[in-house]
C-alpha cells in the first residue's frame, strides 16, 4: 500500500470544514455569522463536506504498481498529453511547490482562524468604518423639513403632551431612576423573524397604540416605520435596547442606542438605532449595552431629520447572546 500525503490533506481539510460547520451550530455562535434562515443551507454544507471526506479517504492509500495516471511511465499510451494533462489535473503525487503551498494555505486559513480565534462581535469601531450616522440619516425619509430639538420639544409642550413634556423634564429623569424598565423591552430570541401577514400586519398596528416595544424580532420593521414618518409617532413612549455608540460632534448628553441589522451574512451588516439625549449619556462608554425608555421626538444630523429618543430612564444590561438583528422573513404559503 502507498501513503499519499497530499490526498491525506485534503481529505483533513474536507473533515476539518465539516467539523468546523457542526461547531458553529453546536454552541450556537453560527449566529454570529449568518441570518438564521440560511441555517439547513449551512447544515447541508456540513454534511456535503463529510461525504466528500469519505470520497477523498479512498484516495489517501493506493496498491503499488496499480495502473493510474499518476505512476504511469508508458507516456506513449496513457499519458502522451502528460504536460497538458498536469497543468490542469493534478491527481495529488506531483511534487510540492511554491504555488501548491498558497493555494493550501489559502484554503486552510479560514479553518485556522475559525477554530483558534474567537468569534468577534461586531461593535462601535465596525460602525465608524460603516459610517454610522451617515447611515441612520438615510434610513430617514420624513418628507418635512428638519426640525430641531428645541424646536420639537417646544411644539410638544404648545400641544400639552403631559407624557412627552414630563420625560424631558431632568427632574422627572432623576427621580425615575430607581424604576426598573418594564420586562417587555426584553429582546425575542433573534430568530423568531418569520411570520405570516397576518402576524406581520397585526406586529405593525400595534405601532399605533401604547409603548412601543422593540423585541428583535420586529426591530427593524419598527425602526423603518419610525424613521419613514417621524411626525407620526412624536410623543410616543418607546423601550428598546442596544450598544453605545458616539461620533465627533455629539453633545455631551448625545449617544445612539444601535444594533447591527444581518440581511444574510455579517458581511452586509448594516448599522440601525436611535439618537437619544439624557444627562448621564456621556458616563456611558462606547459599546456598552444599555435598556432605554423615552418619547420619541425629532433630531437631526446633517440637515436631515432623524427619529431622537429623550430618554426617561435607563440602565445598564449585559450583551445578548445573539446582538444582531435580522429582517422579517414573511411567510406566505
């Protein structure tokens, strides 16, 4: 029998890839990489790794003087295209090379990286290279004009909005500290993203009553609604929660509550949150998870408005094990 090494390889990195795969599903921090609904594509990889593993076992040892290309020595018969033949073909005895290397070690990085480093969440230096602000701005359609916050809060108070007008008063901030936030700003599970119309359409008319209450699930339907036609929900109480965020040019008491939003890989990860205004905003360090409630009213960043969040009470929480958001998936059938 003849041990071939190369074949050898191959085969460990097909195991290696199906192993990796069953990993990230084990302990759930496939998460962390794909939107959830690509999850049976992700599995079926897996398993199409593993048969190609036991393909490519049948190769690693072969008898001695059985008739193959590679130990063909009668060029004449079998192997008169032999140059034409190896440089598109290699059947894995060929010498090592320099370019054999690279493409291997092309191949087994991301086995590599995958099992000695730690999956990284993405955070408030991922945002700045996305240009977070730029980006929330122009998830901002309101077709008036832009307000300012004095502006907005001075409307609020001429319309009489008891509730509004009290969550900006710091008064009323300091003395509602104590108060825990409701357990319905708790976030879903972060799959729990597929819905039927039905569901869909009675998720968003619960828009028009009551704390709105940003659960994962339906955070960036809630988002887009909001930030389409801000007008509509000025004064209406909100709880969501998400990582600080804070650029140049914040006032002291400015930070955005955000989160990632995963369409299909976090590759595409786009940032999504709410600007938000409270006196302790600049204790509060970047990438801290924190729980908000507040009324919405409208702010603005570059000229354009965006939906702000004057917020009433928060705290502290710790990061979710799933911290990405992903699109609703309607089902229709």
């Amino acid at each position: 029998m003849q041990f071939h090494v190369q074949q050898a390889a191959r085969a460990l990195i097909l195991l290696g890839f199906s192993i990796l795969i069953y990993m990230l599903h084990f302990t759930g921090k496939i998460y962390l990489f794909i939107n959830p609904k690509y999850l049976l594509l992700s599995q079926a990889a897996a398993f199409l790794f593993l048969i190609l593993f036991f393909i490519q076992i049948t190769r690693v040892w072969t008898v001695k003087g059985a008739h193959d290309h590679d130990s063909c020595s009668h060029v004449g018969e079998c192997c008169s295209h032999d140059d034409h033949h190896n440089h598109f073909h290699d059947h894995g005895t060929s010498p090592f090379s320099v370019k054999k290397l690279l493409s291997y070690s092309i191949i087994v990085l991301p086995l590599l990286t995958g099992f000695f480093l730690p999956a990284k969440v993405l955070d408030s230096a991922i945002a700045d290279k996305k240009g977070a602000m730029l980006s929330i701005a122009g998830s901002s359609k309101s077709s008036q004009g832009s307000q300012t916050t004095s502006e907005t809060k001075e409307q609020e108070d001429s319309q009489g909005t008891g509730e509004a007008g009290q969550s900006t008063e710091e008064s009323d901030y300091q003395a509602e500290q104590g108060t825990d936030i409701p357990e319905g700003t708790e976030t879903a599970t972060g799959y729990e993203n597929q819905m039927t119309d039905e569901e869909y359409n009675k998720k968003i008319e619960e828009l028009e009553t009551g704390t709105i209450i940003f659960n994962d699930s339906i955070y960036s339907s809630y988002y887009e609604e909001i930030s389409s036609d801000i007008d509509k929900f000025q004064g209406r109480k909100v709880s969501l929660y998400g990582f600080v965020y804070k650029e140049e040019g914040f006032a002291e008491n400015q930070l955005v509550v955000s989160r990632f939003l995963v369409t299909h890989c976090v590759a595409d990860a786009s940032i999504i949150g709410f600007l938000s205004e409270f006196p302790d905003a600049a204790t509060i360090e970047k990438d801290t998870w924190i729980k908000i409630e507040g009324v919405i009213e409208t702010g603005s960043y570059m000229d354009t408005p965006i939906p702000l969040v004057k917020v009433s009470k928060w705290e502290i929480t710790e990061e979710p094990e799933v911290p990405y958001l992903y699109p609703v998936s309607i089902n229709r059938e």
